[in-house]
C-alpha cells in the first residue's frame, strides 16, 4: 500500500489523470463519472425509485431486474472493471450491492 505523498508524488510525475479519490474510486471508470455528471440533477429521485421498487414488500426482489431497472432508468454504470478485474466488483456491482444493503 502506497502512503498518500507517494500516490501525490507519482500522480504528478506520471500521465495520470485522477477521476475521483478514496473507496469510492475503486470501481470507477471515466463513464461512471460521466453517468454521475449527468443523472446529477435526478439520481437521488430515480434512485429511491428503483430500490423502493426492490426493497418494498411488495416489491420484485430480484437482483437481475434491479440492474435491468437503473439501466431502463438511465443510470447504466459500467458492469466491467475498467481495470479489467473479476475479483473484486465493477461500478454497477457496488451501486446494486447498496440498493440491496439497505433494503
């Protein structure tokens, strides 16, 4: 694990553009930041809208028509790694995972 100065330091040494920081920014490729920056004025309505359609008692339960439901909703975060990855989990994985945490 690198300190902080050293990701600084290679961050400014190297072509590298920083997207976003922390936890947050594990999963994160240039279209996620892109659907954020334009879903920003409506995520959180459509958002609630989706998870209360999942979560509700009354609501479907199913993880697969959960995604199916943010990307007719336009809010398609990227379901691959931009890192190319399969052991840990892309944008769409960690955005569903927290829809089905706080239901």
């Amino acid at each position: 694990t690198l300190t902080k100065e050293e990701v600084q330091s290679q961050m400014l040494s190297a072509d590298f553009r920083k997207l976003h920081c922390g936890r947050c920014a594990a999963c994160s490729a240039p279209e996620d930041i892109e659907v954020l920056a334009k879903t920003r004025k409506w995520i959180t309505e459509v958002m609630t809208t989706v998870a209360a359609r999942f979560a509700a008692p009354w609501g479907h339960h199913d993880p697969k028509r959960l995604r199916t439901d943010l990307v007719e909703a336009n809010i398609s975060f990227s379901e691959k790694r931009y890192d190319g990855r399969t052991d840990l989990p892309s944008c769409m994985d960690v955005w569903a995972d927290n829809i089905m945490c706080d239901a």
